[in-house]
C-alpha cells in the first residue's frame, strides 16, 4: 500500500470512528505528514451522520477533452506571451529607433504578432475558462503541472532577464530602449505567473 | 488566489489588446500591405525594365531612345504600370546612364536590394541605372 493509500486509509478510520477533523490533522502533522497532504486526505472524506465517511470526488477527472483544452491552453500561453513580447519590441524599434528613421521593413514585422494574437488570445481565454473546474471541485493533476511549467518558464524568462539587465549596466550598455524591453518580458513573465497561480494552488 | 489569477489574465488580455491596437494604428491594415505589395510589382518591374534598357544597349550599340519591346531581350517586362495603366516612365541622362519612374504609393517603403549601378530614390521613384558596360 502507498503512503497515501495508508494516510486516506488512517484518515477514513479516524472519521469512522467519530474522530474530529482537527484531532485528526494534529495527530498527522505531529507523524510528519505536510499541511497539503492532510488536507487532501481529510478532504477525501464527507461525514454524514448515520454513514460511514464518504469518499470525495476531491479532484475533476481528467478526461481525454479536458487533457486536450489544457494542451491548447498551454500552447495558447506560450503564443501569447512569445507574440507579445514580439509586438512590443518591434514597436520599440520603431518609435525608438537606433537609427532614424526606423528600417521600413520594421512595420512589415508587425504582421504576424498580430495575427498569433488574434488567433491565440481568444483560445487562451476560452480555455481558461473552459477548463475550470466545477464548484467545490479541484483540478486534476495535469492542470496543476501545466501550471508549474507555465510558471517555471516564465520564472526562466524573468531570471534572463534580470541577467541581461545586470550585463548591460555593466558593459555599460543599459540604454533606455533595452531597459524598456527588458520591463516588457518582465511584465508579461509577471502576468504569466499570476494568470497561473490559480492552478498551482489548487 | 482566483482573483490574482483574474488579475493575471486581464492584464494580459488589457495587455494583448492595447499592443493589437497601437500596431494596427503604427502598421496600417490590409490597405498599407496591398499599397506596399503594389510597390513591390512596380519596383520589379523597373527592375526588369532596367535588364531591357541595358539588353537593347547591347544590341543597338548606344542607349535607346525610347523603350520598345524586343525578341532578343526575352522575357519581355511590363511597359505600363498593371495596377493603374500609367506607363512607366524613361529617361536617358547620359550615354552611360539612364533612369525609369514609375508612381509609388509608399516610395519610403519600398524594398531594394543591393544591386551595383542601381540605385532607387524615394523622393523620386526613379530607379538610376547605369550601364556597366558602356
């Protein structure tokens, strides 16, 4: 049997025995059992009187439709937040150009941001929404993990970030223009991590 | 938790958005992309005008006079702007040297590439040629 096939087992046995949820979450963190941990298990478990604990459909199922919107979700998220950072450099480059006036090619750049976002935001948003759980329900794993990379990628680009900024001070090479960009990764990675906190929580 | 998630995703969407526009507004729409793709056939063409010019200088021996077609220079370019019917312009400025124009929407945003003894004016939108060989 598993540590949490036992910890369910102990927790189900405890409520059977008329055990009070908080006599039980003490014995636990005293065993060493972590706060998630104990409230999972003793979440698993709804005491009716006259019935003997009844098991909780604690986390939505994750069925092969829920597997695919995350997958689009994760897929959008990634367009999104790569596209618009796209976007904002280009316009950068073109309202503060390095050489004036800005290469006309520049506005030719703009064009497929544009259509990512077009195409991508939507869907992201559509399956934020679509993949929410229903009321008193938890995320399936999958969701969280998704969550988590999300979030470590966007962690990744905001390390890089401030790396690049660090560099540039120092070589002396800070400019205004590259300060700006570096805030706009830092803002949609920022963006990126609240959107998503939601899931690693849950 | 859910409402910072909120936060999250409005930002982003606010973020997505405002971006959309200002690019729209800095980029143009469809119209500026079929205008910059118009250009594009008109500069081709005077390119390909050029290799006519410059073919018909071989044959006659000297610059010609005006543009004609001829079977020797094959593929035969365009003579008049297909968007509009104006017919590209031509001009001889020196034994060795010559210019053709046509009518640009977006000169400053017309794309050349670096050709030697070619050189394109936005101002204009005449392409300066000169012969190599002359």
């Amino acid at each position: 049997m598993s540590r949490a096939a036992t910890l369910h087992e102990f927790t189900r046995d405890a409520l059977a025995a008329g055990a009070a949820p908080e006599a039980i979450a003490a014995a636990l963190h005293d065993a060493g059992w972590s706060e998630g941990e104990i409230g999972d298990a003793l979440e698993s478990w709804a005491v009716r009187p006259g019935l003997p604990p009844v098991p909780r459909r604690s986390r939505t199922a994750l069925t092969a439709g829920l597997a695919l919107v995350e997958g689009l979700h994760l897929v959008a998220l990634g367009m999104v937040a790569g596209h618009l950072i796209a976007l904002a450099f280009t316009l950068i480059a073109i309202w503060l150009p390095q050489v004036s006036p800005a290469p006309h090619w520049l506005a030719a750049q703009l064009r497929w941001p544009i259509a990512a976002l077009v195409v991508f935001l939507p869907l992201w948003l559509w399956s934020a929404r679509k993949a929410r759980p229903a009321p008193g329900q938890r995320r399936p794993a999958l969701s969280v993990w998704i969550g988590h990379l999300a979030v470590f990628c966007a962690m990744l680009a905001i390390l890089g970030d401030a790396l690049a900024v660090i560099y540039r001070f120092l070589a002396g090479d800070a400019t205004a223009v590259f300060l700006l960009k570096a805030l706009v990764v830092a803002v949609v990675a920022g963006l990126v991590i609240l959107a998503m906190e939601e899931r690693r929580r849950d | 938790m859910t409402d910072r998630a909120a936060i999250g995703r409005a930002g982003l969407a606010l973020l997505a958005l405002v971006l959309l526009a200002l690019a729209l507004w800095t980029g143009g729409g469809p119209a500026a992309g079929q205008r910059e793709a118009r250009d594009a056939t008109r500069i081709r063409d005077l390119q390909a005008l050029a290799d006519l010019v410059i073919c018909l200088a071989d044959e006659d021996g000297a610059l010609p006079e005006m543009l004609r077609l001829e079977p020797a220079c094959a593929p035969a370019p365009r003579l008049a702007d297909p968007h509009t019917g104006a017919d590209y312009g031509y001009d001889r400025l020196s034994a060795d040297s010559f210019r053709l124009c046509a009518g640009f929407e977006r000169p400053d945003t017309v794309a050349t590439w670096s050709r030697p003894a070619r050189r394109f004016d936005p101002e204009s939108g005449c392409l300066t040629v000169r012969h190599p060989d002359a």
